[in-house]
C-alpha cells in the first residue's frame, strides 16, 4: 500500500489542475483579507468560498482522476494486490492530495489573519469537506462504467448539497413557519455537510447572534463541545458511509 499510495500522491500533487486550484484558493483567500478592514468579514467571505469551490473541485476533479485511471487499477488488479488495498490507497492519496491543496492555499492566510480557533475550525472543516466529496466521487465513479454519466452524477451531488438542499430546508422552514420546526431543521443540518460545516464556522465566529430564535438553537445543539463532537463525528461518517459503499461495490464490480 505505501507504494501505490506514494505513486499516486505524487502523480496528483504534479496535477496542473492541482496546482491551479491551490493557486486560486490562495489568490481568494489573500484578496478577502485584503480587501476587508475586519478579520471576521475577511473569514466570512473565504468561508462562503471555501463551501462552494472545495466540494466541486473535490468531487469532479476526483471523478475524472478515477475514470482516467482505469488502465492503471485494471494493472493492479492483475497483480497480487488486494482490491480493497487498491482502493484504499487510490482514495487516501487523492484525499490527501486535495487536503494538502487545501491547507496550502487557504491555510497561511487563515492562519495568518485570523485567530487560531477560527483557523483550526475553518481548516478541519474544509479539509473534511474535501474528503467526503473525494468519497462521493468514488461512489458516482463505481457506480457507472460511463465516464459521461459518472461526472453528471458528481455534478448534481454538488448542485444538491450546495444549492438544492437549502432551498428545500428553507421551503420546509417557511410552510410550516407556524410549527415549532427549528428542531427538525437542525436535524435536517446533519443530512448536508456542507451545512454542518457551514454551522460550525458561523458559531466559532459567534454570528449565531444575527440568526435570531435559529441561531440559538443551533447554539444549544452545536456550541458546546459534545456538540462539536457529534459535530465531526457526523462528519466522519459522511467519509466512512460513502466510501464503504464504493469499496464494496469495487471488490464485487467485473473489470
């Protein structure tokens, strides 16, 4: 596994796209903080940045990256290597790949400008980000011989969580405004991580505030530390239910 897994992370670091998407993460990242006189905005606008690029970068780039490494896994596969430990190493190196990417363009100015909790918590929660939309991608990519197909799929995952999901929150929020609803649309949170990210960075930069009766009810369910907690562990699971899926589907699928 350390071989496979070293091959491919250098295969992907050497990635034009990889390098651009640091280099445009960086350049985003550099013109928030310097075109905002307070450091909070400055997190706010990378924030709103990072939950739109990272998941949609993350996923298709991790889709087309599986479909144009057929030749090779159908290589390893003819070898006496485990499936599980093919995908396992192809997964860990992308993910580690996007996650390196990540920290390296957003990271230095984050840490740079604002405090070291609000950089801690936007870092993990994008470099979360980047792995379950990695995981996502494997999923689409197994599912479908068809690179064609398997693309769309990842890109209405992506429309579906980073835009669809809360207009159907916020549709549900609205007719049943007359209902004590709030609790069930925290719930709701948890189905999108892209929202429970979103949740955890708005609290650390305490702007629950300007949320009104909502904002205190994700302050009770996610501002202490059990909440943060249950918090990344659903964001954990995000990573391990998809994945398991993919490898499973992978270790029966006919090359």
């Amino acid at each position: 596994m350390p071989g496979i897994l070293k091959y491919i992370a250098l295969d992907i670091l050497k990635n034009k796209i990889v390098i651009a998407y640091t280099i445009m993460l960086a350049l985003f990242s550099w013109s928030a903080f310097g075109l905002e006189d307070n450091a909070s905005k400055g997190a706010l606008t990378v924030l709103n940045i990072v939950l739109l690029t990272v998941p949609l970068v993350s996923v298709l780039f991790t889709t087309i990256y599986v479909y144009n490494s057929n030749e090779f896994i159908e290589l390893l596969v003819s070898h006496p290597v485990k499936r599980s430990m093919i995908w396992k190493s192809l997964f860990a190196g992308l993910s580690a790949s996007l996650v390196l990417a990540y920290l390296l363009g957003a990271g230095i100015p984050l840490v740079l400008f604002t405090d070291p909790g609000t950089a801690a918590v936007m870092l993990i929660s994008g470099s979360f980000l980047s792995v379950i939309f990695a995981a996502l991608a494997f999923l689409a990519a197994v599912l479908t011989r068809d690179k064609a197909k398997g693309i769309g799929v990842s890109i209405m995952l992506w429309l579906y969580f980073a835009l669809l999901f809360d207009g159907l929150v916020l549709f549900l929020f609205f007719q049943f405004s007359d209902y004590p609803v709030e609790k069930l649309v925290v719930m709701l949170s948890a189905l999108s991580p892209i929202d429970l990210s979103r949740i955890l960075v708005l609290l650390h930069l305490d702007v629950s505030a300007m949320m009104g009766y909502t904002g205190a009810i994700f302050k009770t369910y996610f501002g202490s530390a059990w909440g943060l907690l249950m918090s990344f562990c659903l964001l954990l699971l995000w990573i391990w239910i998809p994945f398991s899926l993919s490898l499973r589907k992978f270790i029966k699928k006919d090359l």
